[in-house]
C-alpha cells in the first residue's frame, strides 16, 4: 500500500510540475534525460547493474530450489535443472539471456 501511494503521489506531483512547465521545458527535460541515458559511464553502469542482479537471481533460485526441492512442480525444476546444465557446460549463468539488456 505504501508503494503505490508514493507512486500515486509521484504521478500528481509530475502531473502538476509538467503542466505548469509547459511544453518548452517538457522538451527540455526530454533532451536532458536522453543525452544522460545516451552517456557511456551511465550505460556501463546499468548494464554492471543488469549482469549484477542477473547473477543474484542465479544464485538465489539455486538457493531456493535446493531448499523447496520436490515440493516445486516438475515444470519449475525441469527449468531449474536445465539452468544448473547451462551453468556447468559454459562456466557462466545465463550466458544467453537478454535480460535486463536495452538495444537503444
């Protein structure tokens, strides 16, 4: 509940902010953020970030499908299995996976 009340007090204050700002600064605000995003630190950074958060996600379903066990439908530890095959036949996880990646 706490989310999204601060996710719905977050939309009224850009509502309010954007329309007094005008279309001028909107534009303004659209290159700022693009030209961050384009920055090649900032996407090194995020895609750190990604490869990260992909690797702890790895880690954390061994750690669960280890605990739970037999107690997971057979079509989650088929996945999981299949994962755990992947890892040890190339030495990396998720070696394919585009997640967390952008093309832009």
């Amino acid at each position: 509940m706490r989310y999204k009340l601060t996710f719905v007090v977050g939309l009224a204050v850009g509502y309010v902010v954007g329309t007094r700002a005008g279309r001028e600064r909107y534009e303004q605000m659209k290159k700022s953020v693009k030209g961050f995003a384009q920055n090649p630190a900032v996407r090194n950074a995020a895609e750190s970030a990604a490869q990260t958060g992909r690797q702890a996600a790895g880690r954390a379903a061994h750690l669960v499908g280890d605990k739970v066990g037999d107690r997971l439908p057979s079509a989650v530890t088929d996945r999981v299995h299949a994962l755990r095959e992947r890892q040890r036949g190339n030495g990396k996880v998720y070696e394919d996976d585009d997640w967390g990646t952008s093309n832009t």
